[in-house]
C-alpha cells in the first residue's frame, strides 16, 4: 500500500479545518511543530507513520483510514 503525501496532507487538512482548528492549536495538541504540519498538508512533507500518529489522534482519526490509499476506498 501506497499513499502519495499529497492525498495524506489533504486528509489531515479537511479533518483540521472540519474540526475548527488552526495548525498552531493542533501543534499543540500534537505535539508536533507548526511547520511539520505545514510541510505535511502541502504534500512536502514525509512523515514518519509516529508523526501520522500523533497527528491524527488528537483530531479523532483512525491512522488506519488516513493512510488507506483513495484509489481503492471505493473498494470497500
């Protein structure tokens, strides 16, 4: 399985701003930098699967359905 940081970046995006969040409040609540969440929403980034983690927690998102690869979402 495969997921490009593009489509992983968006993921974690649309959950931040659904939620209300601002990066600098999920930095916080992450414990990851303000800067590594701005690397890894525009696709630049490449997180390890612990900085997903704790990204995803804290926002209420299964890290199982943050990497599953879109294309094959329909799948299911």
């Amino acid at each position: 399985m495969r997921i490009s940081m593009v489509d992983l970046g968006e993921k974690l995006r649309q959950r931040r701003e659904l939620l209300g969040l601002l990066q600098s409040q999920l930095a916080t609540l992450s414990g990851v930098s303000t800067r590594t969440i701005q690397l890894v929403e525009q696709g630049k980034g490449n997180p390890s699967l612990e900085t997903v983690f704790q990204l995803a927690d804290p926002m209420g998102l299964r890290l199982d359905l943050v990497v599953k690869d879109p294309a094959k979402m329909s799948d299911q």
